[in-house]
C-alpha cells in the first residue's frame, strides 16, 4: 500500500477536513520520526500534532524545518539537496511524476530548503486534490 503521506498531509491548506483514515495513515508513518524531528527543530509539539484542525498550512519557519526533517528521513531528500522524484511518486498516494516534476520545478527559484520543501508540499496538495 503506498503512503497516504504529505499530499494529503496539506489539504488543509485548501479548508478541507481530512477522513480520519488519512490522518491515521499518517500518524502512523510519522510516529517513528516524529519525536526526532521535533527535537532537531524544536518545533512546538502540539503544532505537527494539530496541522490536521488547521485551516493553512502552519507559517512557523521551525514547521517548515520539521517538515524538511521529515522529508529527509522518509528518503524525499538526497544528502546533495536534490529531491529524489521517484521517491516520492513512490510513496505518496496519487502524486505521478508530472506532478513532482512541477511542483519541484515551483521550488526551484527559492534559496531556503525549509521554505522549498513548504512550497513542494502546498503544491503537490494543491495537484493531488
């Protein structure tokens, strides 16, 4: 089963209430690095923990950096920088690789990783959808 993971992660970002399927799924696939990236950002925990009852993606530079964490350790993120396409076609439900190509190509005039891999994520919930 591929993983129901950041596509759905931001439909908020367009007033959409995920199905607690979605949302479990994810749960689940975070679990296991949540803890880490939260300690290498220092995000506040409660805000990757209520992303689901926001309205938009969280503004917070350190969600930004926790979501760039989680890209890295779900292999999205090569140790050059470069996004690893067919990864994350691999991995998260419903992206083809036209879609990560695009929203790759979105990025790509953005210096910080943080904030690339936000535009990424907005985008690839924005084509999913």
């Amino acid at each position: 089963m591929k993983l129901l993971l950041l596509c759905f992660l931001f439909i908020a970002v367009h007033g959409k209430k995920l199905p607690p399927e979605i949302t479990n799924a994810w749960m689940r696939i975070v679990t296991p690095i949540y803890d880490d990236c939260v300690k290498i950002t220092n995000v506040l925990p409660e805000i990757p923990k209520t992303m689901f009852e926001q309205d938009e993606l969280p503004k917070d530079k350190s969600f930004a950096c926790y979501m760039k964490c989680v890209y890295e350790k779900l292999s999205f993120l090569k140790s050059n920088n470069e996004f690893d396409k067919e990864e994350m076609v691999k991995e998260i439900y419903m992206l083809t690789p036209a879609m990560a190509q695009l929203c790759v190509d979105e990025s790509a005039m953005e210096p910080d990783m943080c904030k690339k891999i936000n535009i990424i994520v907005g985008c690839i919930a924005r084509e999913v959808v």
